[in-house]
C-alpha cells in the first residue's frame, strides 16, 4: 500500500504531462491548418483577381448582354465623349459616368457564366473611374476609358 501511495502521484504526473503534450500537439496541428486555410484564401483571391480582369468569349461568341447593360455602357461612352470635348465638366461627369456604372450593376439581369464575364469587363472600368475621381491626368483618364468602352461590342451583343 505503501507503494501504490507513490506510485499514484508518479502515475497521475506522467498521466497529465502526456494530456498536456497530446494538447500542444493538438493546439499546433490546428494553428498550421489555420495557417494553410489563410494561404489557401489568399491564393485563391489572388488566382481570382488575376482571372476576374480578363474576358473571354463564350467559346468565340459573344455573351448576351440585358439591354440595360448596353444603354449604360452607351450612355458612358457618350460622357466620356463629352468630358474629352469638354461639353461637360470632369466633377459632373464623374457623378454621371458613376450613377450610370451602378445602374448597369442594379440592373443587371444576367446570370451564370456571361454575369461573370460582365465582372470581368467591369472591374477594369471602375479602376478608371476611380482614377479619374483621384484627379489624375482627366483626359489621359478618359481617352483611356474611351478606348475601353469601345470592346465591350468585342465581348458582349
């Protein structure tokens, strides 16, 4: 009896440093999956980004655009056009350029892969608004969103 008393506190030690380790095994193990799901996600918005600027035709076919999304890309080009001529001053045309750009977005009625397209071709152009918003070179902005819209009847009818 006499040994079972030291023996139990012996036991009981090695008994809870082994919990402990299992613990801090376990603590690791979820920390590097963390970690891996953070890279992975990371990887993934990189891989998105990277693919989200570039449209691609449907298999050489243009997408069907709604014909909300073709009056706000016309009404744009025709803005630019005038902001390049100076018919319209660059603070009213970056409020106009910018209600017309979100009511493409409201309005949008496509789906499936030709939405997606849509965002692609987007994204670029909202980079250019917020340019011109920031005050850079306002007609190097606008010629270069210009020339931008005029692809759109590359990708889209």
């Amino acid at each position: 009896m006499k040994h079972f008393k030291l023996l139990l506190p012996v036991i009981l030690l090695v008994f809870v440093a082994c919990n402990n380790r299992e613990s801090k095994k376990d603590e690791n193990h979820d920390d590097h999956q963390k970690s891996e799901m953070k890279d992975e996600q990371m990887d993934d918005k990189e891989g998105h980004e990277e693919t989200a600027a570039k449209v691609q035709l449907d298999n050489g076919k243009k997408w069907k655009a709604n014909p909300e999304t073709i009056t706000g890309i016309n009404n744009m080009s025709t803005l630019v056009q005038n902001g390049i001529t100076g018919k319209v001053e660059v603070a009213k045309l970056y409020d106009s350029l910018q209600v017309e750009f979100k009511a493409i977005f409201d309005k949008c009625t496509m789906t499936g892969e030709s939405h997606n397209q849509l965002h692609n071709y987007l994204l670029p152009l909202k980079g250019q608004l917020d340019n011109l918003k920031a005050g850079s070179s306002h007609i190097n902005t606008l010629e270069e969103m210009q020339e931008y819209l005029i692809t759109f009847k590359n990708y889209f009818e």
